[in-house]
C-alpha cells in the first residue's frame, strides 16, 4: 500500500509540473520576444516536442489562434488519470 501511494505520488507530481511548463510556455506568447530568451528556450526545448505531436493535426483557427496547447494538456490530464489507474490497479 505504502509503494502504491509513492508511485501515485511521483506521477501526478511530474505530470502537474509538465503541465505548469506547458502553462509557462503559453504564457510567454503573449509578451513579445519572451520565446526567444533563456527561459522561453528552455521552455520550448522541453515542451515543443509534446506540443507538436497535437500541432500536426490541429492547424491554428484564422492562423493566430492555436489550441494545441489546450488540447495538448487535456490528453495529459486523462494520460495521467490513466497510469494513475493501472498503477492502483497492478499495485
């Protein structure tokens, strides 16, 4: 019992900072030239990968307005509920 509450534990941490990155990384486009900083680079070297799998198939609406992020953190949000599952469910 006591593993399967450290192992829940660890996923929903890192996953709920994966998703702040990804929040991060939405906010800094709205502030000109805050992509092309340190930070924004560090941002987008960890999240553009995750992010451009849903930008492949979700083209922006009237080319400004992009919602992969959205829905990239929705599909993280049921990926995490789905492992926190199956762990409870093995452990």
């Amino acid at each position: 019992m006591e593993l399967e509450i450290i192992v829940v534990d660890f996923i929903s941490i890192v996953l709920q900072i994966y998703s702040y990155l990804i929040i991060g990384y939405v906010l800094l486009s709205w502030f000109p030239n805050a992509r092309e900083s340190f930070i924004g680079q560090f941002l987008g070297k960890i999240v553009e990968p995750y992010i451009g799998i849903f930008r492949r198939f979700i083209p922006p609406i009237g080319g400004v307005l992009d919602l992969s992020p959205i829905i990239a953190l929705l599909a993280l949000n049921f990926v995490t509920r789905g492992l926190i599952a199956v762990v409870m469910f093995l452990l």
